[in-house]
C-alpha cells in the first residue's frame, strides 16, 4: 500500500493518544535506577542521550499547550549529522526544559514510551514490544523485564496498534527493526524477551512466528 494513502496525524489524534500512554512503566520511580550516574538527571531525559522524535502535528500540540519544548538545534557535528540524516518530514528532533521544568502531561510520545517499542513477528504481525537495544547500556530498566507492568504494556500494545495502522513508515521502521532484532539471535544465540499484552500472554501458536 502507498504511503500517500496514509493522512497526516492530526493534533487531536495525539491527544488521544496521549490518553493511552498514561500508565505508569514500573511501580516505583525507575530513574533511581540511573540518576546517579547520569548527574542526578535520568539517563533518557538527558537530549543527547536520548533525542525526543515528536510528530510535527505534536509538537504543535505541545507548542500551544505549554513552553517546555523547541526544536533540537544542536552545534555538534555528530548531532547535526543525525538531523542531516533524517530524512522524515513527518516529525521533528526536539528538546525539553529538562527534568526540573517537565510537566508530566506534555510529556511526548518519545518520552512515554521509552525504552520500549513495538515488535513486529515474522507473519508481519505486532505481537508485543521489546526494549531499544541501542539504549541497553544507558537504561538500566533494559535488564529488568519483570519490572514493566502488566498494564503499562496492555495500554501501550493499544497505542502501537493505532499508530502502526496510522503511519506506514512507522510499521516499516519497526518492521525493520524486529527483524534486526531476530538477526542478531541467531548470530549470537542470544534471546531477547518479548513483553506481551495479556490476551497474547500463554499463546503456543506464536512461538513459531516471533
Ligand atoms: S526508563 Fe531507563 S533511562 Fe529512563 S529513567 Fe527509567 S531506568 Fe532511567
Ligand atoms: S519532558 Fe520530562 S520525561 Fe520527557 S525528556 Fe523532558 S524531562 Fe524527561
């Protein structure tokens, strides 16, 4: 299917989307995990370290909601080269305030979801979310499968599933990456866990698919 097929997002999707990123990621505060070797400051709230990709159409959002975030306008040649290199004109790099001025409901979709993302199996079909192995030695929540909730990972398999079927590229993207995902298990032999929403939870028949 064509890409033109697939509308822009509007500012009132991303509202509604914000409604399913709520839930909390784990049932304690997970940047005392990571603050102390980050200056105090989580790790994923640090803009280099983690450089929010928002949709324009939410940064627009945000922009007439509150002050906390501009464009990403870096000096570094590194960081200029990852803008160069960007090549969707469907979103855009931005920066916050930072940790001391966030305001928990104009955080983006980069920040609610992270370290997470959706999985796509080998039928092309989203069966769950894994972590963002890029970030695996700056997020310590990376090693600790068993401290996402339940509930954070069924809210945000809805979420997934709208944007997926909302924006080609982003099924492409993660399509990609989920393949790259099964790449390297069977170049290492290493596993990576899948964190599956409840009613896929038990379900034998995906073993062969993921
Ligand atoms: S998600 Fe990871 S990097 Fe961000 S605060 Fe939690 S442990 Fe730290
Ligand atoms: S908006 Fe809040 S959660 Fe998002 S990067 Fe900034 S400080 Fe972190």
């Amino acid at each position: 299917m064509s890409a033109k097929v697939f509308k822009d997002l509007t500012e009132d999707e991303i509202s509604y989307y914000y409604t399913l990123l709520t839930e909390e990621i784990t049932s304690y505060d997970c940047g005392t995990l990571c603050k102390d070797d980050n200056d105090g400051v989580p790790f994923c709230c640090v803009t280099e370290n983690a450089v929010p990709l928002l949709f324009k159409e939410e940064f627009s959002l945000l922009e007439s909601r509150s002050t906390l975030w501009s464009v990403w306008n870096p000096i570094e040649k590194d960081s200029k080269k990852l803008i160069n290199e960007h090549d969707d004109e469907g979103t855009i790099f931005c920066k916050c305030k930072g940790v001391a001025f966030c305001e928990r409901e104009n955080r983006s979709i980069s920040c609610r979801t992270f370290p997470l993302e959706p999985y796509i199996d080998k039928r092309g079909v989203m069966v769950g979310l894994v972590f963002m192995k890029e970030f695996s030695h700056g997020c310590p929540l990376i090693q600790r499968e068993f401290d996402i909730r339940q509930d954070f990972i069924d809210q945000h398999f809805i979420f997934w599933e709208k944007l997926l079927f909302r924006r080609k590229r982003e099924y492409d993207t993660y399509s990609d990456s989920s393949k790259s995902y099964r790449r390297d298990r069977t170049k290492t032999k290493k596993n990576f866990p899948i964190l599956f929403p409840s009613h896929l939870k038990g379900r034998d028949y995906l073993l062969k698919y993921v």
